[in-house]
C-alpha cells in the first residue's frame, strides 16, 4: 500500500496489486463539520471495479469530469471508509484520485 497524507484526511492505495484480483483502497478523512468528498477519475474505473465501501455513502457525484464520492463526516474524530476493489487490467494504471481540492495523479502497477 501507498500511503499519502493529504491536508483534509489521507489515502493508501495499492502501489503494487493482482489482476483479477481483490484489494483496497482506505481513506481517512480529518475531523471536519459537513460532508467530505473523495474524488477519482474514469480511469480509475478502469483501473479497478469498486465491489463495496464500508461504511456506504451518503452521495455520488459528478463534476469536473471527476467522481466523487460523498460522506458524512465526524467532527471530532477521523472517518475511516474502505474501498473493496476488483482489479480490471494489467500495467501501469494512472488515475486521479483524492480529497476535496486535493486531487493528484497516482499510479498503481497492476501485475499478470
């Protein structure tokens, strides 16, 4: 896993994965008032296939050519959610991916 701390919260994605196989992604976002919004790319849908996210959430959205995925947020202490991923095809897969504001590019290397 790749750990990134970003300003609202952190992400850790895989650096290295499977194809065909399960993994993860895991955010965590800050203590915050209001909803906190994780954001990726159509590439990352390409990349993997998302087969749950604990806890659900609340909203998904689209703007910017990005989708974003909406939850509540805990002012006093950090969300943790989990993505259960499915990985869809093999290589260097490039992707935006992040939170609110803070969106980068990110790559994962996903093996035969």
């Amino acid at each position: 896993m790749h750990k990134i701390v970003l300003s609202s919260g952190s992400l850790e994605l895989p650096a290295i994965s499977r194809w065909n196989a399960p993994d993860e992604m895991r955010v965590a976002f800050g203590p915050a008032q209001g909803d906190q919004t994780l954001f990726v790319d159509p590439r990352f849908l390409e990349a993997f296939s998302i087969e749950g996210v604990d806890p659900p959430q609340k909203a998904t959205v689209q703007t910017s050519g990005r989708i974003g995925y909406v939850f509540a947020s805990d002012p006093t202490a950090p969300t943790k959610i989990v993505f259960r991923l499915h990985t869809e095809q093999v290589g260097p897969r490039s992707y935006l991916a992040g939170i609110g504001d803070d969106v980068s590019e990110r790559t994962t290397f996903i093996l035969p």
